[in-house]
C-alpha cells in the first residue's frame, strides 16, 4: 500500500464502513472521500478528523509509517459526530441513514461514543408535550439525543420517538407498558394519553436531553 488511496481504502474495508457513512459522520459529501479513495485529493482539510473519526493513524495514513489503527479508547471517551434530523427524516432514519445527503441534513453535533452508535441522531424538541416539573421537563427547543433501537429491547417508562400510523413525522413521549397495554405519554398533563397499537412504530431511545441558554 505505497499510496494514501489504497490505505483508506483498507481501513475502510477493515472497518466495514462506507464512504457514504464516513462521509455523513464528517459532515462532507460523498464525492470529497471518494475523491481521495480515488487519489485525486492528497491533502484535505478533513484528513485529521477522518483519522480521528476512523482510529487512525494519522502518520501512516499519510506516510504508510507505522501501524494503521491507534488504540481505541474507552467508550465514553471517544466521540462522535451525529447530525440533527427533522421531524420527518426521523421517521425512517434507521433505514436509510445511509442514503441522506449531508446537505438534507441539520448541524452535527459531537457526543460521546457511549450514547450512540454511529445510527445516533439529534432532534431538536418542537412544542411543550414534554415540560413538566423538576426532572421530567424538555422545554421546546431543547436538544434530545437519540439512539435507533428494535422494539423488543424498549421499556416502560423511557422517552422514545415514535411513529403513529399515517403520521408524517415523529414525536416524542414517554413509554407506558401496563400487561399487555402499550402508552404514549407527555409531561405535560395537559397533553391526553395516546393508546398505542401494532401500526404504531417506535424509532429511537432518548438518550439525553440538552437545554441551550
């Protein structure tokens, strides 16, 4: 591997990710990594953070001095760069968040590895189903970080996006199973319960909640 091409290119085939993906993790179009799998583009303002963002060395990528992958750390000390998705994208993020074009897309924002996968997203709170008193208060505006999950692994009582049939967005409540009873609900006492049936989806667990002043 004498040139920079052919070493990203087996660091993303050692990865098992696409440039698609790394692409929407750095926030750059499609067409900027392939340009350098391609050898067009030998130094790019994104190299350093593709290092980072890959656990990559930044002197073999560059040189082939070395070994390709530094070590990685723990969980909660590496980050990540996940984009803020409306309303709407949210509701099949999990299928295709592979395909977005970054520029169909909101600001990224940087999280620690061990509240999302690289299928992480954020969502900016619109309206006050979600304010309450003490802890059980997301304003509007509020930024909620969410993690793509299967149906099963849900619980009653976590804050989840959901999906009600014909719906053309999302929304965000909090989980009630009672037996074999499934509920949506809001902080806000105002908001009525929502009775949840097989047609309804739910798309992604909050994970944290980030009030901007």
């Amino acid at each position: 591997m004498n040139k920079l091409s052919e070493r990203l290119e087996y660091v993303l085939k050692t990865s098992g990710i696409t440039q698609t993906e790394l692409a929407q993790r750095l926030g750059v179009k499609q067409q900027a990594i392939s340009r350098v799998c391609r050898g067009q583009t030998k130094n790019s303002t994104f190299l350093l953070p593709m290092c980072d963002e890959l656990g990559v060395d930044s002197n073999w990528l560059s040189t082939g001095v070395g070994e390709p992958f530094v070590q990685r750390k723990e969980l909660k000390d590496q980050i990540r760069r996940i984009p803020e998705v409306s309303w709407k994208q949210a509701i099949c993020w999990d299928e295709f968040y592979l395909t977005f074009d970054s520029s169909e897309l909101g600001e990224y924002w940087r999280v620690t590895a061990d509240l999302t996968d690289e299928k992480g997203f954020v969502l900016r709170v619109h309206g006050d189903g979600m304010e309450g008193s003490g802890s059980r208060n997301i304003p509007e505006g509020a930024i909620i970080i969410v993690q793509p999950q299967v149906e099963s692994l849900f619980k009653s009582g976590d804050l989840v996006i959901a999906v009600l049939p014909g719906a053309e967005q999302a929304i965000f409540k909090q989980l009630i199973i009672e037996g074999q009873n499934r509920y949506l609900k809001s902080f806000n006492p105002q908001y009525p319960i929502i009775t949840l049936d097989d047609k309804c989806k739910l798309v992604g667990l909050v994970k944290q909640s980030v009030v901007e002043y």
